[in-house]
C-alpha cells in the first residue's frame, strides 16, 4: 500500500465508523450482536474486540470523491455508512451462497448462526443503508437514494449471474466480466458518485468519478480472482487455491478456458468434477489436493495469471482517465490515484 494511501484509510475509518456504530445500534439487540460480529466489532460470544472488519475501501472512496469535488467530508458520511452496509450486506449472504466459513481468519455468520440468521442479518444490513441516506438530509438526497438503489440492483444482478455460472460448463469471458461490472464494479462506481453528489458536484464530475470507480471495480475483482487463487491464505484467510476448491468460473478461468490447446480443454474438462462440500471442515485428499495444483499450473500455461494482472492494470489506468476528464481538488486526487495503485498492490 502507498504510504499516501495509508492516512486516506484511516482518516475515512476515524470519521465514517462512529456514524456506521450509531446506525448497527438502531437494529434489534440479536441482529445488532451477530452484525456487530460481522463487521469485527466483537467475537460471537459479544467479548468487544479492538480491531477488525476490512479495508473501508468504499466509504474511503465517498470522502475522497468528495472532497475531491470540492465539499465537505462530513456531508458524505451517511453515504460513506449506506454503501459499507450494502457491501457488508452483501458479504454476508454471499458466505452463505457460497458456502464459505470463513473470512478475515473468523467463522462467517451462517456458519456460526445458521442460513437464516445470516439472510435476516444480510437484509437488516441493507435496510439499514437505505434509512441512513433517506435521513441524511442532504438536498441531493433523492439522487443519492437512486444511486445507491440502481448500484445494489447492480449487485444483485451480478450476484445472480455468478451462481447460475456455477452450473454452467462453460462461462465466456464477456459474461464474467459483465458479471463482475455488477458483483463488484457498481457499488464502487456508486461510491464515488455518492460523495460527487454529496458535494453537489456538476453532472460532468459526478460522471467521470463514476467511470472511475466503474474501472476500480473491474481490476479490483480481477485482483480478487488472482487472489482466490495464488493468494497467500495468511493474507486472505481463505484456504490455498481457495477459488479452485469451489471450481468457480472466475475471470483467469473463463480466460484460460477461451485459450485453444490441450491445456485449455483439461482444464475445462477438470473443472466438472465435482467440488467438495465446503460447509464441511477441508480435509486432506489427495486427489483433490493434487486436481487443485494440477489446474493452477494448467491455468499459468494458459497465461492466465500473467493476463489477470495485465487486465487489472489496464482498467487501473483507464480509472485514472476518468479522474482527467474534469478538473478536482490535487490532494484527493493524488489519493484516489493512490487508491486505484493500491487495489493492484493488494495482497487480500
């Protein structure tokens, strides 16, 4: 991470995290302990912890558009809370469709609670960021509210598309990538058009901010992806080849599997074997664990890590584009620069 970067982060979680704690403490006294939980605030017997929850990239992006533009950090964190309780909402019942019990190194909620509690908690979450924009008072509150409704329909969407890819054989890249525009890239665009419109920024800002944030959301989830598979689990809290495990058809796979040659067709010829179950603890079977590193060494044959990075990079640079169509406030800028570096950088 860029040493620019690192004050952005912490300054944003400073101001957004008092507002996102009074909005969590409005929900019912089980909700708020199992989302307390979530956002790492606690452990699951309600013990306070000190430290947790993840990077607040998203509401780091609403301030620095913000400021960016020319307004006030303080007018942009009710959309700075709205779109880390979206996120969240979304992680929670994306470890349950998935299957996940793990992130951030803790037991994810489904695992601890149970699949209902976890979709209760996930949809208080998003209730919740819809009531903090719609009593945020802003004069651009009705734009705000769009914004964010259009972006989690987005999501959603998205979401729909990468469980139906999961019974599919085969995905084309052109459908991962659409995929990935809604999973990850339209609540990060929405971000930054949420801090623009907080600072009434002109149409012109507010829309080169959200080709930014459209473009971060791409590289973002192609790094996630690189990530799923060669990451470090000490760094991502998910087992080794974690992505392969699920057989899931990320981008370096539908990539790989587009590629003609004998490393292509096993590939995708693995691919339908069957995934074990990942609610259940992971165990050692040999087998498996020797498919897993056969498919990434098929998949670097196929050049696809190599062309993940190369991909992120790209739409990185395409972000920075976006912040030149208009002019903006240096300092912010640098750092919404610094931001787009970051998401390349990243090792979780």
């Amino acid at each position: 991470m860029t040493t620019m970067l690192v004050p952005a982060l912490h300054r944003s979680r400073d101001l957004v995290t008092p507002s996102l704690r009074a909005a969590v403490d409005r929900l019912d006294p089980t909700t708020r302990a199992l989302a307390s939980y979530h956002l790492g605030w606690c452990e699951a017997d309600g013990t306070l912890r000190e430290a947790g929850g993840g990077k607040a990239l998203r509401p780091a992006l609403v301030l620095l558009a913000a400021r960016a533009c020319g307004g006030p950090e303080d007018d942009a964190v009710p959309g700075a809370v709205a779109v880390e309780l979206v996120h969240n909402f979304s992680l929670v019942h994306d470890d349950l469709m998935d299957g996940d019990t793990q992130r951030r190194h803790r037991a994810t909620v489904w695992s601890v609670w149970g699949s209902s509690s976890a979709i209760l908690t996930g949809d208080a979450l998003l209730t919740l960021a819809q009531q903090v924009v719609l009593e945020s008072g802003s004069p651009y509150l009705a734009d705000q509210l769009r914004v964010l409704l259009d972006a989690t329909a987005e999501l959603i969407r998205g979401q729909v598309d990468d469980l139906a890819f999961e019974s599919r054989p085969l995905v084309g890249l052109d459908e991962c990538f659409d995929m990935a525009a809604g999973k990850t890239g339209a609540l990060l665009a929405a971000s930054a058009a949420l801090g623009a419109l907080s600072a009434g920024a002109s149409p012109a800002a507010v829309e080169a901010l959200t080709t930014y944030g459209r473009h971060l959301g791409t590289a973002f989830q192609l790094v996630d992806d690189l990530l799923g598979i060669w990451g470090s689990p000490a760094e991502t809290g998910k087992p080794v080849l974690s992505d392969l495990r699920s057989r899931k058809k990320s981008l370096p796979v539908c990539y790989a599997i587009a590629q003609r040659g004998p490393a292509a067709e096993e590939l995708a010829a693995w691919l339908t074997t069957p995934a074990p179950d990942r609610s259940l603890p992971i165990t050692v079977d040999e087998a498996e664990e020797a498919g897993l590193h056969r498919a990434a060494e098929l998949l670097e044959a196929c050049g696809a890590r190599e062309w993940t990075l190369g991909e992120a990079r790209r739409h990185v640079a395409q972000a920075q584009c976006g912040l030149d169509a208009v002019a903006l406030e240096q300092e912010p800028r640098a750092e919404l620069a610094a931001l787009a570096e970051f998401v390349v950088e990243r090792e979780s």
